[in-house]
C-alpha cells in the first residue's frame, strides 16, 4: 500500500468519528461506535505497520482523529 492509500482510510475514518462526535442524541451509542472507531484505526495501524516498514501509526491515528 502506498501513502495515498493509507490517506484514504485515515480520511474515512475522520468522516466517521466526525460526524459520530457531532450527533448529540443516544450518547451511549455514539460512545461505542466512537471506540469501535479507535480500535479500528489502532488495529489498522498495526496491520500497515507489518506491510509498510516505514508507515508512521502515529501520524496515522491522527489523521484518523481518534488517536
């Protein structure tokens, strides 16, 4: 997987934690879909670490906004 490609997942999952930070009704819900989000991301992160030596988790989870 190139840069670009981690981008578009890092984007995608910024859309979701987005608008899930934005809704304001079923708090718990959203709670949970929030921190399914972020073991996500974190469990992306370790999946690209292993094909991309160089990939940068950190950077990552930030572009994703749920680090």
């Amino acid at each position: 997987m190139t840069h670009q490609h981690f981008e578009i997942v890092a984007r995608g999952i910024n859309a979701e934690y987005d608008r899930l930070s934005r809704e304001t009704e079923n708090g718990l819900d959203r709670s949970h879909h929030m921190t399914g989000l972020r073991l996500t991301a974190r469990s992306l992160a370790d999946e690209f670490r292993t094909v991309n030596p160089r990939f940068d988790a950190d950077r990552f989870l930030k572009a994703c906004g749920c680090n």
